[in-house]
C-alpha cells in the first residue's frame, strides 16, 4: 500500500507541475534593441572633448555646408554627406554599440580638407562604446537627440530626422 502512495503522490506533483507549465506565458516579442536608432537619420550637430568642452575639428564642416548624417539600420551603418559614402557593421547590445571597420566608396574630393575630415571621421567611428537617446522638446517637432560616447569620454550629438 505504501509503494502504491507514494508513486501516485510522485505521479500528482510530476503532471501538477506539467500543468503549471502549459499556464506559463509565452515572451512577448519585443523590437530590436536599434529599432530606436533606425527609426531616424541622425545628422551630427554637436562634438564634444572627454572634458565637455566643444571639439571644434568636427564641427568646423558644419560652417562648410556639409553635415555627415548617419543611418543604422540591419547592423549597418552608413554615413552620408561627406564627399563619399561610408559604412560599417555595428552590433547594439543594450546601450553598448560596437562599430566595425570603417569601408568608403573612393572617390576624390576637390577639397583635400573635406578628405582629411573623411578619412578621419571613419578612423573615429570605431571608437564609439555607448549610446542613447534624448527626447528633447524644445526642439522643433520634439526631435530625438543621439549621443555616442567615444571609449576615451568624447561625444558626438546627433539630432533624428524621420525617414
């Protein structure tokens, strides 16, 4: 009688926990981790040193009617609005980002500067570690503001444009 009790109670908890189980809810999708940062075309207004102040280098292109604009999307990034055209994988793990290797089409520009900032804009890019994004709304339309933190404290901030 004893052996009979015991495995009818052993045979209880094993289908009572079988249909705990079917109660369990299944995950509910969630977006990519980048969804946010595809959303937009973030264009590059503001540079800043590891100390917070203004790393004019970057922003010296702006006065010259060129902004770079960046676009994620499906682990790749791509930069516009320089002379060529950049890109580069990226992988987004919470507000870690990882940038791989810089490639360009190669074509020469008549401005050797605009070369120069090219060249190092894509020597820079790897280098980002974070990112996030801002709501602000004292921007027109509420924009999103973008902030890629460099390994060494830098930052550039980037504000969305709808696609």
């Amino acid at each position: 009688m004893r052996t009979v009790f015991a495995c009818t109670v052993t045979i209880s908890l094993f289908l009572g926990g079988c249909t705990q189980l079917d109660h369990v809810a299944a995950p509910i999708p969630t977006q990519p981790a980048d969804a946010a940062l595809s959303r937009h075309t973030w264009s590059l207004d503001n540079a800043l040193t590891p100390d917070g102040a203004h790393d004019l280098p970057w922003l010296l292109v702006r006065a010259n009617n060129v902004t770079p604009t960046l676009q994620f999307g499906d682990g790749r990034l791509t930069v516009q609005g320089l002379c060529n055209s950049l890109m580069a994988s990226y992988l987004v793990d919470g507000s870690n980002i990882d940038i791989g290797p810089v490639a360009g089409t190669k074509k020469m520009c008549a401005d050797p500067a605009l070369m120069d900032y090219e060249h190092a804009f894509s020597q820079r890019l790897p280098g980002v570690s974070l990112w996030h994004i801002t709501h602000m709304p004292d921007e027109p339309a509420g924009r999103p503001r973008l902030t890629l933190r460099f390994t060494d404290g830098a930052q550039w901030v980037l504000t969305g444009h709808p696609r």
